[in-house]
C-alpha cells in the first residue's frame, strides 16, 4: 500500500514547480498540466523505491523528461507537426517586451536540449549532477550545453534590455 | 548576467502560469490503468494488483483479480537503503536498464556461441567457428548494446519504469527428434540502444519470464561492455571504452600489461566487469595492452617439436624469455622457431652445441629457424630479432637429445 499521507505531500509541493517547469520547457499550459500529471501517475507506481532513492527529484525530473521527448517524438499532443517549439502564448503580442515575454521568446531560440538544462539548474534548482541523472548524460555534457546556453542567452537583443536594470 | 539572475528571470516568467491544485484522483486512476497496462504486458505478471486508498473505500487496479498482498516481490536494500534486486537474484545491466536473473545462474557459459547451462551473455567478443547443439532445460538472456541481433523485429512497444522500449515476441522453433525446441524474445530500447534477447530449451513462458525482470534503477549504471569495440577499434579501443565509462559517469583507472606483438592501446578487461550495476561516480579500473618498450616487446615468438610427447611440442614466449625451459628429442625429431608482430622477419636462431642441425628444406615454412636433431647431446638454441641493426635477443631454449 502506497504512503497516502507522504505521497500528497509530495504532490502538493512539486506539482505546481512541475507544471510551470513544462511551460518553460515549451509546453502549453494544458500539455504541462497533462505532463506533469503522467509523470506522478508513474512516480506514484514506483514510489516505495522513489521514498527510498538518493535523489528523489532528479529521479521525478528524469520521467518527466522522459515522457516530453516520447511525446514529442509521437507527436501525442495532437497538434499540428511542427518542428519548432509550440509558441508560448502571452496573450496580447502587441503589448510590448516585458521581462517575461523576453525570457520566454529567449527560451525558444535555444535548442531543445540547451532549453531543458537552463529550466532544471535555474528553475528546478537541480544540480550539475541531478541534472546529468534527469537527462542521463555526464556531468560535463550538463555544464558544456548550459555554457552554450548561456551565452545564446546573453546575446538575446530581448534581454540585452534587461541587462541594464539587473 | 549571473546565475540568480537568470533564476530570477525564470521564476517570474512561470509565474505567469496560473497553477490550480493538483488532480489527486485523476493521478490515482491514471496510476491504476497504468498498472494494468504494465501486467498485459508482462506475461508473468498474472495476479499482481495494486491497492490504492483513495479516502475511504479501496480501488483495486485490477478488478478481476482477489484482492492479494499488493506488495511487489521482496526487494532487499543495501545499508544505504538503496533499491537491490529481488531476493534470490542477482541485477545486471547496462547502463540505467538492468535484468534480475536467478542468483546462481552463470555469466558466459557457452560454447560455440550457445548456452551450455542457465547463464547472462554480456561483452561477448569472437565465437569460436564451431557447432554446438542447443541442450534441453537452459535458460539464458544475452544483454547488449548498439543495434540488437539482425533478426529482430519490433512486434509490440511498451513502456518499462518509463522507458520507452520495442518487443519482439517470443517465437519458438520446431522440436524434432534430433533437436530440442529454442524460445527467443527480445527487448529492445531504442533511446538507450540496449536490447535484451532471452532464450529457453524449457518453454516460451521462461523467456517471457526472464524477460519480465527488466527494470530501470534509479541508484546505480551497469558498466558497458568493451566487446565489440576492441575487434573494430583494435588500438584505439582503450581511449574509445575509457571516454565510455566517464560518459556512463563512471571513474576509469587506466592500468597498462605487457603483451608481446600486442597492440598499444588494446583493451584486455574491466574491472569491475562489464553488466555489473555501480554507483555513479564508482571506479572502473581498465586494462590496456602497453606500449612497447624496446624492439623485444613488439614480436612474440614460440616454438614447436614433432616430438610424439605432448609436454615437449610446444614452448610459450613467456617460457622462451625465462630461458629455463628444456625440452628432450630422439634423433631424427624435428624443432623449429616461430614469431608474429614487428620485425617476425628478422627472427634467427644461434645454436651453441651439436646435438641439432640446420633443416635443408628451404621450401618450408620455418627456414631457415627450423632444425633437426642429428645426435645425442645437448645444444641450447638462442632466438634474436633485429633492430636498427642490432640483435635483440630474446630468449633461449635448450634442447637435450637422447
């Protein structure tokens, strides 16, 4: 029998980091809410050997990058093909560039391999490490494709504006 | 920009998404239809069921079974409390996908390329150019990685621990008199290009049961293997296998061995061996054949007798080199010298004594290191190659006639 109390909790504390990291990770907010709500589903099946594991979060990051690729590779979602990331829709586009619309048409410019790793370190808070167990390469692959990142990022004209203010 | 920033940013970007609660019964259900799912697709799996609570009253996953202790089979942790195989069997793996087979099944008990006895087949290299009859009631599953046996076929894909992974179904070959009947599936997973290809002599249930003990571990990578690579990449295989294991995030601790006319480079074993599960970050020491010192490292030589006792046919390189090794002849028996690697060419005999004589057959293979004992007495024969004009000796024999 799963521990019902131990389990909820978890859920109840990651599920909203979880969406939200899906949204970044190019998602639309239905496809994150329906990611992360397969990656739970599987978390809950093997969650004896979760409560038991090292590293917890890593191992949680590691389905959901999982079932985004597969579902990607599927084209599960039911959308149109496309080859590019699904656009974040920030609602009004002629409302001007904001810090968030910056970050997020940023995001969309980087590959997306580069994308994942920027979202675990800096928004899941993962480590070089847990986020080399989440995508399952080394460590150094981890800090090359986050260096390359970076530095799209920081030639992005979007938040070349920002810099200024930070 | 710095790190926090960039976190900063991050954060209030995703803030933007407005998050309700969680779906805690729909995650549940899903979770439930899952487990079916996962035991339609294994054979074995007839009367697992997973109990939810769900508030107050019970939801059984699968409905048409009695309600059983819905634990999974007994699975012993180490003192870290780490996920281990199920009691009684033993995990091997490659990568992050591993197999629990039985404890006291074998690793490579083969012959001719077939299972001799219940036995894992892992970093196979050349099969010897044989023929060996399947034998009735064995068992054995074959791991590797790269693209898996020409003959596969992917029938079903399913989805283990979250991997994605191909099916072949387990098909049987015809028994008859002579021959007992095999039973093959695979599985294969193509993200991670490893495949696991179990055979039986029992039943097609055994395969489909052997098969049933993929899993994917959370704490630990299997060493991969060195096998095929050292038949392609040769010399290069210990700097390609190396770069492997730190790619796995594995330590690698080179170690080098001297082999005569070996190639540089070439990788001898691993330690730990390859299918064994390892913490990351774990040593794994390699053995590579090293670079040759002088001229004398790059050719190994031996020597053989048309004596008719067996122990006095054949002296070693190794044994050449101690330069102890005696070896008795009758007259008339023939001995010769032979080398392969650099500078095999300019190998040469010198003898010192007169119980042995230059054989005249300049047609044959071993002319002109090849000699006939003439008379008795005792007559030590001392092997040379040459190098940048020199003579590099490398080891002597000497041979008494009776």
């Amino acid at each position: 029998m799963v521990d019902d109390d131990e389990f909820n909790q978890y859920v109840a504390l990651r599920w909203p980091r979880l969406v939200r990291s899906a949204v970044l990770m190019g998602c639309t907010e239905p496809e994150a809410e329906d990611l992360a709500q397969a990656t739970l589903e599987r978390c809950l099946l093997k969650w004896s050997r979760l409560q038991q594991a090292r590293d917890r979060d890593a191992y949680v990051h590691r389905i959901l990058i999982n079932i985004l690729a597969s579902s990607r590779r599927r084209r599960w979602w039911g959308e149109q093909p496309t080859r590019h990331l699904p656009e974040h829709h920030s609602g009004d586009e002629t409302a001007g560039v904001d810090d968030t619309d910056a970050m997020m048409r940023a995001l969309q410019r980087l590959s997306d391999d580069q994308r994942v790793v920027v979202v675990l370190r800096y928004y899941s808070h993962l480590s070089e490490h847990q986020t080399a167990t989440a995508l399952g390469i080394a460590p150094g692959t981890v800090k090359s494709r986050l260096s390359r990142a970076l530095r799209i990022l920081a030639q992005d004209p979007n938040l070349i504006e920002l810099r200024g203010s930070r | 920009m710095t790190g926090p920033h960039w976190a900063a940013l991050l954060e209030e970007a995703a803030d933007r998404t407005a998050v309700g609660p969680p779906p805690m019964q729909a995650l549940r259900v899903g979770a439930a239809r899952r487990q079916r799912h996962r035991c339609a697709a294994k054979v074995a799996c007839l009367s697992a069921a997973v109990v939810l609570v769900i508030g107050g009253p019970l939801l059984l996953a699968n409905s048409e079974v009695a309600p059983q202790d819905p634990r999974p089979a007994a699975v012993s942790t180490g003192p870290d409390g780490a996920d281990t195989a199920p009691a009684g069997t033993r995990l091997v793996g490659l990568g992050r996908i591993a197999i629990a087979v039985p404890q006291q099944w074998g690793t490579n008990q083969t012959k001719c390329g077939v299972a001799r006895q219940d036995t894992v087949i892992i970093n196979v290299g050349g099969i010897d150019a044989c023929y060996a009859s399947p034998s009735a009631g064995v068992d054995s599953v074959e791991l590797g990685q790269g693209k898996p046996r020409f003959d596969f076929a992917a029938d079903d894909t399913l989805e283990i621990d979250g991997e994605q992974a191909q099916r072949q179904r387990t098909t049987c070959t015809k028994a008859t008199r002579d021959r007992v009947q095999v039973c093959a599936g695979t599985v294969y997973f193509p993200a991670q290009a490893t495949w696991f290809r179990a055979e039986s002599t029992t039943s097609r249930d055994d395969v489909d049961r052997t098969l049933s003990g993929i899993r994917i571990e959370l704490d630990r990578i299997g060493v991969p293997t060195y096998q095929p690579l050292t038949l392609n990449a040769q010399g290069r295989s210990g700097d390609i296998y190396a770069a492997r294991l730190a790619e796995a995030g594995f330590d690698v601790d080179i170690r080098t061995r001297k082999i005569p006319a070996g190639t540089p480079g070439y990788v001898l074993d691993a330690t730990p061996t390859p299918g064994t599960m390892l913490p990351p970050g774990s040593t794994v020491a390699i053995t590579v054949i090293a670079e040759p010192d002088d001229p004398a490292d790059q050719v190994s030589v031996g020597i053989g007798t048309d004596s008719k006792t067996p122990t006095e046919q054949f002296v070693s390189d190794p044994q050449i080199r101690a330069g102890d090794t005696l070896l008795r002849l009758n007259v008339g028996e023939r001995i010769w010298a032979y080398a392969h690697g650099r500078r095999a060419y300019t190998l040469a005999g010198h003898l010192r004594g007169d119980a042995l004589a230059i054989d005249i057959w300049q047609d044959g293979p071993n002319y002109p290191h090849s000699w006939i004992a003439t008379a008795s007495g005792r007559t030590t024969i001392t092997l040379n190659i040459e190098a940048n004009g020199q003579a590099v000796e490398l080891g002597k024999v000497t041979v008494l006639v009776n």
